[in-house]
C-alpha cells in the first residue's frame, strides 16, 4: 500500500516538469511543448514571455477548467452563476469565448456582461482598460460560479467520501484494520489522540470537526501537489478557503467557551486592576488574531510552495539555456519532496491549533 | 494571487464544507470512531484479562505450593510419629519380651532348683541308705571279732571330743 502510494509521487515527481510547461496557456489556447512555446513566441515577437502572468494564473482562480494531461489538453466550460439586479443569472463559460480582456459581451437576462481577467462584470458599467481589481460591487454582479476552484473542492471532497467510505466498510467485515484503513486509521487515531491531550475531557465533540479540517486540508494538499488533472490545483493556498476554516474555528471555539474562557478574556486574573482593561483589549483582540494567523499560516505556505515550484520552472523558458533545466529539474524535485513535508505538517498545525484553541474555551481553570 | 470575486469560494467552501462535514460525520467519523473505541476497550480488556489470569496462575501456583509444603510436612510429621511408634513398639516388645525370658529363666531356674533338692535329697537318702547299708557290713564285719569291737568303741570314744 505504501509502497505503491510513494511510487505514485515519484511518477508526479518525474512527470512535473513537462506537465508544468504545458500548462502555458495563451487566451485559453494550450501550447504543448517547449519548442512550440518558442515559436509561438518568435511569431508573437512583441510580446515576450512572461512567467508572472503564468504563474498568477495557475494560483488564481478561473471559470474555465483546462483540463491537462501529458498530450491531452482540453478546455471544459463550467457554469456560470450570478447574482444579478434582475436575479439569478445562469450560463456557460463557454459564451466568452475564452476571453478575459473585456472584448466579448454576453446578454443575459436582459443584462450585459463581460469578462477582464477571472472578474465579470456588467459591460454598461466598466470601461474598456479597467484594472479589475479596482472594480466596485455595484460595477459587478456576485459571482456564484462553479469555478476551477470549487470543482476542484468538491472533487476533494468526494474523493475523501469514498476514501472514508472504503475505510468504513472494512470494518464491517473484520474489526481489524486493512486496505485503505490501514492508512487511513493511524491519523485517524493520531488527531484523536493529539485532541484528546489538548483539548482534555470534553474533547469528543470536537473530534469529528478536527478529523474533517484535518483530512481536507492533507488531500487539498497532496492533490495540489499532484500535477496532472484533474489535480494540481491550488485550494488551500487561496486566501478564500483559509479564511472559511479559520471563521468556522472561530465560530466553534466561542460557542464553546466556558465562563472561565471568557473571565480569562474580560477579566484577567492576576493582574493588577490597573492593567486589567488594557490586557482585556489585548486578549479580545487576540480571539481575532488566533483564527486569522490559522487563516494566513495555511494560505501562505502552500502558495509559496505552489510559486516556488512553477518558478523553477518558469526559469526554464526565461533562461532558454540547456543547463537550466538540469538545475531547476533538480530544484523543483527537491521543493516537491519538500513541499510533501510541508502538506502533511500544515494540515497538522491547522489541527492542533484548532484543538489548541479549542481546548482554551472549554478547559476549567487548573492554575 | 488574484482574489477578484471571493465571494464565489467563500460560499461554496461554506456550503461543502459544513454539507461534508455533516455527511462524514454520519456516514464516517461516528462508525469509525466507534469501531476504534471498541477494539481498543476490546484490547485493553483481553490485557486486563489475561493479566488477571497471570495473576491468579501465580495465586494457584502459590497455593500449590503450599498444599505441597502442607503435605511435606505432613508426611514428616506422619514419618516422625510412626518411627516414635515403631520405637516405642519395639522397646515395648523388647521389655515383654525380657520379662518374659526373665520369667522364663527363674523359673526354670526354680524348677533346676527344685530339681536340684529333690535330687539332692535322693542322692542323700541313698548315700544315707548306702552308708548304713556299708556300715551295717563294715560293722558286722569288724564286730564279729571281740577286740576289734572293743578296739572300735575306743576309737569312736577318743574321736569325740568334748567341747
């Protein structure tokens, strides 16, 4: 079982470098190989190379789903779904024709939309040359689309349903774990474990919460890390996801805090009363701080691995010198070995500090 | 990074996360966790158990041992009494035995004294018998002559001497 899942990652390992070339695409058009990106390029002489705009794309969100295998490279349109001033507006991708420059206005619902880079928004409201981040609420509708990103989620999602399901069903049979469960049941058993020593006695009711952020953040992880389709995507390095998981332990560590939590908070004990309102501020602020360093901690670890990566390999098509990609092949694998370590371990910290937190709200005072 | 529309993952991570949970929570974590939780009691028991049955094993042994030592002390004691009473038996059978010789012997000794007397005093009347058998010949033969009874009555007078 082992064996074979280390054999899997040594595969994505040797696969990544051309996988990742092919993942330059141009207004939705997908270039296969080194030596056609140069041509294109050569043809294309005014506009040089650029691997920030590469990269920014692989990190950010899209409405298209390029779906990308070593030779197979093809686009799937997935739904559009806005909420308008006239309402729900639903469509396929597929009417921008890949544009993300503002130049294809689709009419919907008696409403004119276009698309400037992943953003859309009403054409009657927005200019040509608009930067995109500089748009208002009012210029846009609220996008509810199934992006790259949320299929990608719900794919996660899924695959973790079946893993578990799998992990459920050979119980029935033999009260010993095999298969899957074998894998699956010592982190099982070690969030259980970690809970239970950081949260103490009530900690049951927070297990299957933990268990759940734990496992979507190790598979968000390592499927990221895979980097072929439909993986590779980058779920927990958008701030976005963070943020939803860092709200929902803030939202569970409150709910359950005890009168000692909240006496620790607002009235600190030992401290002189002088300085009880100044570390009160300190301390309800730090209700804050707590979730959102789990927010950023998550969010910025994975998206520097994703950057570091696709940088090495981006160096490969600015460099164009033979020596370049024995250097960055070589660096690239090394950041992926490390960026296995770094999947594991922040899907941990993200646990234990939940727990952590967790284990502050519901503790009674033992000073 | 562009985040140009986060209300789009901020809803569907809502959405699926909280359906996801609710669904791995019934459908995973609680029938998971609970066969966990069982085979571990289920572990910690068959330990305590055999523990328990380590224990007693231990207790039975020590009592065994103890029946044994009980009954080695026993046989000793057994032993001791029945040499006690082996002894006691045979000085016993040893003084009757003795007295019994010892009757044995005096009275033997009274019948081989008896014996003795009633021989003696046979063997006295017939010396008796046979002296004045031999003095009645001796008499008559040295009285037929005169002066050898005369000789003779001296003798016999001068002989007895009075004190």
């Amino acid at each position: 079982m082992n064996y074979r899942f280390f054999t899997y990652i040594f595969i994505s390992l040797f696969l990544a470098s051309f996988n990742l070339s092919a993942q330059t695409e141009h207004n939705g058009e997908a270039i296969h190989h080194e030596e056609q990106a140069a041509v294109h390029e050569e043809s294309d002489g005014d506009k040089p190379y650029d691997p920030t705009e590469l990269i920014n794309h692989h990190l950010s969100d899209s409405h298209d789903y390029a779906f990308e295998l070593p030779f197979i490279h093809k686009t799937f349109h997935l739904p559009i779904i806005l909420w308008t001033k006239n309402g729900l507006t639903i469509f396929s991708s597929g009417e921008f024709q890949g544009d993300e420059h503002g130049e294809v206005i689709v009419e919907k619902n008696g409403q004119k939309f276009k698309r400037i880079h992943d953003l859309i928004v009403y054409a009657d409201k927005v200019g040509e040359h608009v930067d995109p981040n500089e748009v208002t609420l009012d210029q846009r509708p609220l996008d509810f689309s199934i992006t790259k990103n949320v299929f990608s989620m719900l794919l996660t999602f899924l695959i973790l349903l079946v893993v578990l399901l799998y992990t459920k069903k050979s119980y029935d049979k033999n009260k010993v774990p095999r298969g899957i469960a074998s894998f699956i049941e010592p982190l099982i058993v070690f969030i259980r474990d970690m809970a239970k020593e950081n949260i103490g006695p009530k900690y049951e009711k927070f297990v299957p919460f933990l268990l759940t952020v734990f496992f979507f953040i190790l598979f968000a992880n390592l499927f990221g890390l895979i980097p072929f389709s439909p993986f590779g995507y980058n779920l927990t390095g958008n701030i976005a996801v963070t943020f939803v998981l860092a709200v929902i332990v803030f939202i569970i560590t409150n709910v359950n805090g005890n009168k000692s939590y909240w006496t620790h908070i607002l009235w600190p004990p030992g401290v002189p009363v002088i300085l009880k309102p100044f570390i009160a501020l300190i301390e309800i602020l730090s209700i804050f701080t707590k979730p959102f360093a789990l927010m950023i901690r998550l969010f910025a670890n994975i998206l520097a691995g994703h950057t570091i990566i696709l940088t090495f390999v981006t160096l490969i098509f600015v460099f164009k010198n033979w020596g370049v990609p024995f250097a960055s092949g070589f660096a690239t694998i090394f950041m992926y070995i490390s960026e296995l370590l770094v999947a594991f371990l922040q899907a941990y910290v993200f646990t234990l500090l939940s727990a952590i937190y967790f284990g502050m709200a519901v503790k009674e005072e033992a000073h | 990074m562009n985040l140009l529309h986060p209300e789009t993952l901020v809803f569907w991570t809502t959405l699926f996360f909280l359906l996801f949970l609710f669904l791995f929570i019934k459908l995973a974590w609680k029938p998971i966790l609970k066969t966990i939780k069982e085979r571990e009691k289920s572990i910690e028991d068959a330990l305590l158990e055999a523990d328990k049955a380590r224990e007693e094993m231990a207790k039975l042994k020590a009592d065994n041992q103890k029946i044994l030592n009980e009954a080695r002390a026993q046989r000793d004691e057994m032993l001791k009494e029945a040499k006690l009473l082996k002894e006691q038996i045979i000085n016993k059978a040893r003084e009757e035995a003795q007295a019994e010789a010892g009757k044995e012997i005096a009275k033997a000794k009274q019948v081989i004294q008896s014996e003795k007397q009633a021989a003696i005093k046979e063997l006295k009347n017939q010396v008796s018998e046979l002296s004045i058998n031999i003095a009645e010949k001796v008499l008559a033969e040295e009285l037929k002559d005169k002066n050898e009874q005369i000789k003779q009555v001296e003798k016999l007078i001068s002989d007895i001497k009075f004190n």
